[in-house]
C-alpha cells in the first residue's frame, strides 16, 4: 500500500513507524480509579492524570511527565492509559500535557516547529506545578519521559530545565540534533542529568535518531547518558522506563 502513494522510501519508512505506534495500547485498564481530564487553572493547558487509590497527602509520591508522539497514532490520553496500571501498583502519579511540537512524519517550518517547543515547554512546567498545587509531590523524584515523536519536548525540555526532574527516559524517541545544537544550551546540571535511550533493534528510522541523540549528548560531556536496544519494533515499554527509574528511586 505504501508503495503506490509514490513517497519517497524515507517517508514510507517513517509511515510504517508510526502506523506501528497507533497500536492499542494493551496495559491494563482495571484500575480502582479513573484517569482525570484536567487544565491548569491560569493558562487552561490540557493534560490526563492518573492519582492511585493509595494517594494519602501526608506522604509525598513521585511523579511520572509522559509525553505522546505523532496525533493520530498517539496522543495524550493514550499515554496516560498506558501508565496508570503501573503507578497504581508502584505508587506514584502520573501527568500526560497535550503537546504541539509532536510531529514525526510531516513538520511545518522549523522556526513555527521551535516556538510549538517553547509552548510545549511551558505547558509541561505548568502541569507540573498544577499538579504539585492540587497533590503532594516529591518533587526530587519526578521522571519526564517520551515516547516516538514526544521525545523532541522530552529533549527540549528536560535538557533546558534539568533541575525540574530526576531522570530523563526515551522511549524509542525520535530526536534532532539540529534542534538540540540551536535551541539547548547545556549546563552542568544538564550535564549530570541521568538520561536513558532506549529502542526496539527492528524500528528502523528510531534506531538512527535515538543513535544520533546519544552519541551527540556523549560527545557534549552528558556522561550520564546510556542506551540500550531491546527486541521488537516501536514498543512503548512504560514497564522498561520504570524499571531503570526505580533504581534511582531506592
């Protein structure tokens, strides 16, 4: 089918990609609670969070930020369905901003795709605050996480704003260099910041842009960045992204 629409194989390629991230998200859904459609009450920023049944306000609980790639195949209720069986087992809260800048197949310029950044950038850190306002957060144990095409506001935000998190997790993330050299000026904390890249070994254009992001922030001396390629395709894996969090959660 991809080959009669003429396009160049980049394009069908990066097609094929996101048609396999518009899979149903198949985590859980019996949780005890429902996930909430939220706004922050200034700016009206729009996000889904996930509070567990065990929330008690005299205990501070960690957050989860997990940002969605490309609308249709993704989207940000989608990313909280996927990780709230998860915090209700684990315990923690989980906040998913709707986002702009989520544009893996087709892009508009590049100066109107940088100012979607910056707007995504400051509806992330106001669903944070909205959420430390209504709940009780930890705010040393706050995970900003993407997945796909949410891995360009994942960058761009957590590399700009390194003392907001204490981790950053991609989740086969598309990335762009270009980006980060224009718009990214690293610090020393950004330097320190722990940031784990992870892709399916059969994602094909994943594979290169995850590649590129890790050997870029290497070489800028973000020593506290690894990667790890896993089985399968363009897998969300929120299990995986807990997993190496936890370790610093201890």
């Amino acid at each position: 089918m991809i080959a009669k629409l003429n396009l160049p194989l980049n394009c069908c390629m990066l097609l094929v990609v996101f048609i396999a991230a518009g899979c149903p998200v198949t985590q859980s859904q019996d949780t005890p609670v429902d996930e909430l459609h939220m706004r922050t009450p200034i700016t009206g920023e729009k996000y889904w969070l996930y509070v567990p049944d065990q929330y008690d306000s005299d205990k501070p609980m960690p957050l989860v930020v997990t940002l969605h790639g490309t609308n249709p195949w993704d989207g940000y209720h989608r990313q909280v369905k996927e990780w709230k069986a998860l915090a209700e087992d684990k315990g923690f809260i989980v906040a998913a901003p709707k986002l702009k800048s989520s544009q893996g197949i087709i892009r508009i310029s590049r100066s109107m795709w940088y100012d979607d950044l910056e707007e995504d950038e400051k509806a992330i850190l106001a669903v944070i605050e909205d959420v430390q306002r209504r709940y009780r957060i930890d705010k040393s144990k706050i995970l900003l996480t993407g997945f796909s095409a949410g891995g360009y506001a994942m960058y761009f935000t957590g590399l700009r704003n390194p003392d907001k998190f204490q981790m950053l997790v991609a989740r086969a993330c598309n990335s762009d260099v270009e980006m980060m050299r224009d718009k990214i000026q690293l610090t020393d904390a950004s330097r320190k910041l722990p940031i784990v890249i992870f892709w399916g070994k059969d994602d094909s254009v994943i594979v290169n842009q995850s590649w590129e992001a890790f050997e870029y922030l290497r070489m800028q001396k973000c020593y506290s960045t690894s990667r790890e390629e896993i089985r399968g395709g363009h897998l969300r894996r929120p299990d995986l992204a807990y997993q190496l969090w936890s370790q610093y959660l201890k």
